[in-house]
C-alpha cells in the first residue's frame, strides 16, 4: 500500500506534540519508582512502630490524665508529620511516573492513528485514553518510533530515553550536599543490579533521614557497607540478607537496637557501632562467629547476652564507655582474643574464665570498680599491657607475676586502696612502664631489683620511703639499682649495716656508675 503525503497540519501537529513532550521534566528511571516504592512501605512500617511504642507508653506519676492524653497526641502527630515529610519525594516520583505513563498512552494512540491514515493497513483499534487517576503499566519504549523516523516522514518521536528525572538533585561530590531518602533508595536500587560490592554513605546522608528502606536487603552482592557519621535509628530487618557482608560500619548514628536479623550476617567480620544508643544486643549476635573485629564503644550497654561467648574467632573487641557491671561467664571460649579493651564501665570483678584467653596481649581495664583481679590471669603469658588504673584495687596478685610477658603494667590512681606490690614482681623481667601514681605504696619489694628492663617509673603522688623521692626522680633504672644495692648491702652484714647517707648514694650513682649495665643475676 502505498504511502499517503501527510498534510501540513499533520506534520505541525505531530511536531507541536514532539515540542510539548520535550518541554516535560525528566522521567523517573524503573529504578527511581521502585526506590519510591519501598519508601513508602518502609515509611509505612516505621509509622506504625513509632505510634504503636507511643501507644504502650505508661502514664508517670503525678501526670493529669488529660495532660498526658496531649502529651501522647503531639507525639502521635509528630511522628505521622515526619513520616509524610519523609514520603514526599517518594510520592512525587510515583506521581511523575503515573502521568508519565498516562502520556505514553496518548503517544502511542497518536502513533496508531497517524499511522493507519497514512499507510499502515492494520485493523487495530487505538488504546483507549486512560484517566490520570488510573495507574498504568509500564509500557515498551520500542512502541514509539525515533525522532530521526519522523524527520524521514515517518510517526512519531521516541523521547522517553531521559535522564534522571532525580540527576540534577545527586551530589556533585562536595562535602556540603547530602542525600535525601528517595535519592538513597534509588542509588540502593541501582546498586542491586549491577551488582555492585561496596557502598559507601558515611556522612553522605541528610539530617532528616532516620531509617533506610526495607530495599537494603537487595545489596545481597555488597560485601563492604558505611553507613556511619549519618543520624540514622533503625537498621531495616532486612539487612539479613546480605550474605556476602564482610565488613559493616555503622559507628556514630542513633541507633538504639540491632534487628534480631543481624545474626544472619555469617560472613561478617569487621563490625563498627561505637558511638550510638544501643541498650541492649540480641541473643542472635552470637550466631556472628566469624567476626574478628567488634567495637560496642560509646553506647548504653549495661550486659552481654551469655552467646557472646560463641563469638570464638573475636581478636578484638572494643568495649569502653558502656554501662557494663560484669562480663559473661562465656568469655572463655574467646580463645583467639588479642585485645580487651574494657574502659569507662561499672564493672565489679572480672570472671575467673578470663583466664582463658590464652592469646590475650591488651587488657584495659582503666576507671571501674574493680576491687582485685583473678588469680587465673597466671595464665595469660602473652599478656603485654594491662592497664586497671582508676580503680579500687586492695592488691595485685602474685600470680600476675607468671605472665612474663608483660611490657607494661598500670596500677595508678586506685588511691587509699592499693598499699603494695607484689613480692615478686622482679619475676616481671621484659617490663619496660610502671604507674604506680596515686596510691599508698610506701615500700618497693626487694625483687624490684630484677626490672632490668624498666625505663619508665611513674610514682607521682605516691608515698615512697623505700626508695626515698629523691631516688625515684632519677628515672626508673636507678630506682632499680637502688633496690639492688639496697638488697645486697643487706645480704651482705650479718649484722645491720651503717647507713649510708642518701647524698652519698646519689653522687655514686651519678659519678662512679661503671659504663656498662649493670647486670643483676637472681640468687
């Protein structure tokens, strides 16, 4: 059938639609309505959490009914005010998108009637125009020919290949311009199908942004997430299905519990949450047995769920700054522990089991309450640094003297508590830093004289005699060939020997002292 001319005003009329379509503002991308879509579910979800926790709240003593009621429905409001504040860019993609699909209806029967007039023989009758109320599906972008087609006199233009209907809204990169949520869910989106393995918010997110939506749980190819330094209080039960999760930062958000899902997470191995809210940890944290490293530091934890000890492949766990007033018996099984760090707690006592931690080599314990240490930790020989300053020790154990390995040693500032050290702490024979500051220590224990090693002697504010003061100012190795000299001037006089005045000991020390060390061989 042969091709009929097209009028001019034909022409002029496909030309002024291609013009008017043009004129339009950019189309969402598929990713851009599906990242709207799970907005508004996940918006929908944390709205009824929200009201629902409102609605368990206990009216306080003393509080008029009607008071609280207020109280109760500012709350209410607040929480569905924010909610609809956070679905608006949601919404207004949905929008887009619908009447974006309302268009392509009346495109393709525009093309349907320009071409069965002008050569196309088909029988097909042209689409109904659907009503903007009605929600359409997405349609096939090949049913609208190019623009190049109409130039050669064929229907009409394909200009639905668009950009980003949200691309002017995404941030160049500078420091100042943060994501909104519907920009979040639709990078999230884009993500998931490429299949990308790493996604890196940190500080990228706007302060209004609370929660993530449930779409999250399609980065099941990410294997590192940053998610720290936003404000966001809830982490989507969806998270779970990020298998391949290897690493995990989350540190300083407002988050004040962990979904029960985060147990699923079995490839995890670094974990990041210091610096948010967290009160309590669900038992399912045990089921992360192959995590390595774990920082809880700067949160509200006052204890440990007991399946923390299945956490047995743990090298490094951070836990200062909680609210923690003891430990799990289960800590035993931490076999592949390195480093302890335990600061700014409540705790009382440190369970026998740490003894266990045959592997340990840090453990600080600085500003609790702890009012003496277990014998067990004779077992910890690769013990390097121990810190319980700021305590309210009574003694340091003996046994601790069979973890040779230690390096350095801080028992300072347990104050009116701590009288002496150790009998044999020269069995110590590798430490390097003593702090004994601020405590009622007054004698130094004859093996003292064993610390050949001792670079660093720190006694400020603690009551010397034996060595005097003005000993203990020359630095920490003539403290140590004090007390040998001290000990073998004893050992030396069957009877007590003449003492020696104390300017004539420092002035031998300072102009007499042979060259080389001198060594000091236990009897």
């Amino acid at each position: 059938m042969a091709i009929s001319p097209r009028p001019a005003a034909v022409v002029e009329t496909v030309e002024e639609i291609m013009r008017t379509y043009r004129s339009l503002p950019a189309r969402p991308t598929i990713e851009e309505v599906e990242a709207a879509t799970a907005i508004l579910t996940s918006s929908n979800c944390e709205e009824e959490a929200k009201i629902d926790e409102l609605s368990r709240k206990s009216k306080p003593n003393g509080v008029p009914d009607e008071l609280f009621f207020v109280l109760q429905e500012v709350k209410r409001n607040t929480v569905q005010l924010l909610a609809l504040e956070q679905r608006r860019d949601a919404l207004r993609v949905l929008d887009l998108d619908r009447r974006f699909r309302v268009l392509d209806e009346l495109i393709q029967r525009a093309s349907k009637l320009v071409s069965d007039e002008y050569g196309d023989d088909r029988e097909d009758n042209p689409k109904p125009i659907v009503g903007l109320s009605v929600p359409l599906p997405m349609i096939d972008r090949s049913l609208v020919t190019k623009e190049k087609e109409v130039k050669a006199g064929s229907d009409l233009p394909k200009e639905l290949g668009r950009d980003s209907s949200l691309k002017s809204e995404i941030p160049s990169g500078k420091d100042t311009e943060k994501l909104s949520l519907i920009m979040v869910a639709s990078l999230i989106e884009t993500l998931a199908k490429k299949g990308a393995g790493v996604l890196d918010l940190q500080g990228k997110l706007m302060d209004q942004i609370e929660w993530l939506p449930t779409s999250l749980g399609k980065l099941q190819d990410v294997t590192e997430l940053n998610l720290s330094e936003n404000r966001i209080m809830a982490i989507p039960p969806t998270i779970g299905s990020l298998r391949f999760l290897t690493k995990l930062d989350i540190h300083s958000n407002q988050l004040t519990n962990l979904p029960d899902s985060i147990g699923e997470l079995s490839s995890l191995v670094e974990l990041d949450l210091h610096g948010n809210k967290l009160i309590s940890l669900p038992i399912s944290f045990g089921n992360l047995t192959n995590l390595a490293n774990l920082d809880l530091s700067c949160n509200q934890l006052s204890m440990l769920p007991d399946t923390f000890g299945k956490l047995t492949n743990l090298r490094r766990l951070i836990l200062e700054t909680n609210e923690l007033e003891e430990l799990p018996y289960t800590i035993g099984s931490w076999i592949c522990l390195v480093e302890l760090r335990l600061d700014f707690n409540h705790l009382k006592a440190l369970p026998e089991a740490i003894g266990k931690l045959e592997n340990l080599e840090i453990l600080t314990l600085h500003y609790n309450r702890i009012k003496s240490l277990p014998t067990t930790m004779a077992s910890l020989n690769k013990l390097k640094e121990l810190d319980a300053s700021f305590n309210e020790l009574e003694s340091v154990p003996e046994s601790l003297c069979f973890a040779i390995n230690l390096v350095k040693l801080d028992v300072g500032r347990n104050f009116a508590d701590l009288r002496s050290l150790p009998r044999s702490i020269g069995n110590l024979e590798n430490l390097e830093e003593l702090d004994i500051s601020s405590n009622q220590i007054r004698v130094l224990p004859d093996s003292f004289r064993f610390l050949s090693k001792l670079r660093v002697l720190l006694a400020d504010e603690t009551p010397l005699e034996v060595p005097p003061r003005e000993i203990v100012k020359l630095g920490a190795q003539a403290v140590v060939q004090y007390m040998a000299d001290l000990v073998a001037a004893r050992q030396a006089s069957p009877r007590p020997a003449q003492k020696k005045s104390l300017w004539s000991w420092i002035c031998s020390m300072i102009f007499c002292r042979p060259k080389n060390k001198i060594s000091i061989t236990k009897s």
